[in-house]
C-alpha cells in the first residue's frame, strides 16, 4: 500500500497519448459500428467507475483508513476519469457521443462502516477490477490497430492496479479483520449475492457472435465467443484463490451463489 501511494504522489501527470492517428480504411463497416458501441459504451462505465470511487471516499474517512489508502483511492478516481477521457476520444473517432454517468449514490446500510467499505472494496475492486482487467489482457492481446490497443494498454495499466489494491488493502486490514470475527462471518454472508451479481452483470454467458470477426479482433473488441471463458477463468484461478488468501470462505460462496447454473 505504502508503495503504490508513494508511486501516486511522485507520478509526473501523464503523458498525452501520442499515436493520435485512426485510420478506420481496413475496417468492415460493421466492426467499426461495433467498436463505436463498445468504447461509447466504456467511456460512460469509466465514468461511473470515478464517481463510485469518489463516492467511496467518505466510507473510507469514515473507516478511518491511512493516508496511503486515501491517497489511492483519490487517484483512482483521477484514473477513471482520464479513462473517461480515452474511451470518450475513441467513441468521438468512430463517431459515438458517449453520454456522462448518471451520479448514483453509494448504497448505505446499518452495517458497520467497516463492514461496507471493505464489502464495496471487494465487490469494486477485487471482483470487478480483476475481471475487467482480463477482459482488457484478453483484447489487447488481439488488437492489430495501433491506435486502439495504444488506448487498451493505457487502461489496463491503471486497472491492473485498481484490481491489486483491493487485495493488498485486504492484507493491511488482515489484524483489524482477526479482532473483529463478526465481520469476516458478514462478509462471507455477503460474498454469495456479491458472486451472483458478478456473474449477472459480468459473465457475459449468451453474448451474440453474430457479425463478429478479425476485424473486430484487429480493432481490439473483445471475442464474446471467449467472454464467459475469460470470465470463469478469472473468478476460479485469481478471484478466489485472492480472497481465500485474505482468510474469506470465497470458494464456498461462489458454489453456494444464488442463479449458480446446475444449482
Ligand atoms: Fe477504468
Ligand atoms: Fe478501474
């Protein structure tokens, strides 16, 4: 933690992007309208992604967290808004109008403040992030177009990050979590619903492949024949093997997910 936040606080602001030339010439036109939807479609979930991290700092005062972890999670939301950035310039160059997001307000419950930071940390952070950044790996890996997998590998070098800091926050908060077993029992309570909403919004299990082809691949669109592979793979080989680390009954929870196919 102490790492990261000090990488933050010595960062130079980044670099403009430099390769600002898209020649859309090669392309299918269909790939292109989907890349369209696609990063139009980004550019809003990334903004969204700012304002759950800025909506999350007042949980993490409120846990009073350190400085480290405050300076992180302000960066994070400086991250995802320069991500909103990229995916607005990308969608603007195939033509898209990405809208903003609309503010949405971080649920709160009765639960210990604790308790609802740490279970927003793993939702956002552990599961989401990691998921998301396999996805990016998974495109990047694929993408031909320079000016797309330039704007991928910008992404995923900051969600890398995003997705480690909710494990490493997990191992800083390891002897809080010890003294205080009642919230290790809730978060594992919690860790079921957590999964299944994973999985819904996630999984991408039924994606239509109809149209999609080597220029989408080229263009950096993730295959939806291999969404649901990358997503299973993911949650099973680094999710909860991450968690289990922490001292969570994750696997257990993710068997016992409410809508688990065969269940
Ligand atoms: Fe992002
Ligand atoms: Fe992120």
């Amino acid at each position: 933690m102490a790492v990261e936040a000090e990488r933050r606080r010595r960062r130079p602001a980044p670099a403009r992007r430099r390769s600002a030339t898209f020649d859309p010439g090669p392309y299918a036109p269909e790939a292109l309208t989907r890349a369209r939807h696609l990063w139009t479609v980004r550019a809003t979930a990334e903004h969204g992604s700012a304002l759950i991290f800025a909506g999350l700092l007042p949980f993490a005062l409120e846990a009073r967290v350190n400085l480290d972890t405050q300076t992180i999670l302000v960066g994070m939301a400086e991250d995802e808004l320069r991500h909103a950035a990229i995916c607005t310039a990308v969608a603007r160059r195939l033509g898209g109008d990405p809208p903003p997001a609309a503010p949405a307000p971080i649920p709160r419950s009765a639960r210990p403040i604790e308790e609802q930071f740490l279970c927003h940390v793993i939702y956002g952070n552990c599961l989401t992030e990691t998921v998301n950044t396999a996805r990016l790996v998974d495109a990047a890996e694929q993408a031909r177009d320079p000016f797309m997998r330039a704007a991928l590998l910008e992404l995923l070098a900051d969600e890398i990050r995003h997705a480690k800091f909710g494990f490493v926050l997990l191992a800083d908060w390891a002897s809080w979590i010890e003294a205080h077993p009642e919230t290790r029992q809730a978060i594992d309570r919690f860790l079921p619903e957590a999964f299944a909403a994973l999985e819904r919004t996630l999984s991408g299990v039924g994606a239509s492949r109809a149209g999609f082809g080597a220029d989408d691949l080229a263009l950096g669109s993730p295959d939806p024949a291999r969404l649901a592979e990358v997503f299973y793979r993911t949650v099973e080989e680094a999710v909860l093997p991450g968690l289990q680390r922490a001292g969570f009954a994750a696997s257990a929870a993710w068997q016992a997910r409410p809508g688990r196919a065969g269940a």
